[in-house]
C-alpha cells in the first residue's frame, strides 16, 4: 500500500504541483507525473491500481510506468512524504 505521510501541505501550479512540509522545512516541486501520482494516493492505494491508472492516462509502457513510479515513490519515501508497504 501507498499512502501519504506527514503533514505536507501542496497547491497546483500549472500541471505541478509544490510541497511544502513545515515539519521538515522541506519545499518540493512535482512535475506532471508526479502530481497525477500524489493525487492518486490521496487516499492510500496500491501500486498495481496507479501502474494502470497512469498507462490509461498516459502513452507509456507498463515497464517505463513501473520503474517510474516506482522511482518517484523512492524519492517521496526519503522526505518522508509517502510511506510505502512492500509484502
């Protein structure tokens, strides 16, 4: 499962979004992708169910979209704004 953590607080900026977390006094820009992901895991979701929804909505292969999403989420994990549960 994925889902967000922490107390980010974020608003949309043209197709970004930026981050903010006063807890971490941490600013982060999120580029397209990236913020059609947060908004997926607004409520907690799994990954399988954003792997689809991004290839439904974007021309990418289920490999790219993968490893993509996959590389976003590891990067959210290290500012502490998304926790993810692997089996």
């Amino acid at each position: 499962m994925i889902e967000r953590k922490g107390d980010w607080l974020s608003a949309r900026v043209g197709d970004e979004i930026m981050m903010m977390s006063p807890e971490h006094g941490k600013y982060i820009g999120v580029n397209e992708v990236g913020a059609r992901i947060w908004e997926l895991i607004e409520t907690p979701s799994d990954a399988a169910t954003v792997y689809a929804e991004l290839q439904r909505e974007f021309d990418v292969s289920p490999e790219d979209c993968q490893a993509e999403v996959d590389s976003f989420l590891a990067e959210m994990e290290k500012h502490g704004a998304v926790s993810v549960s692997r089996p």
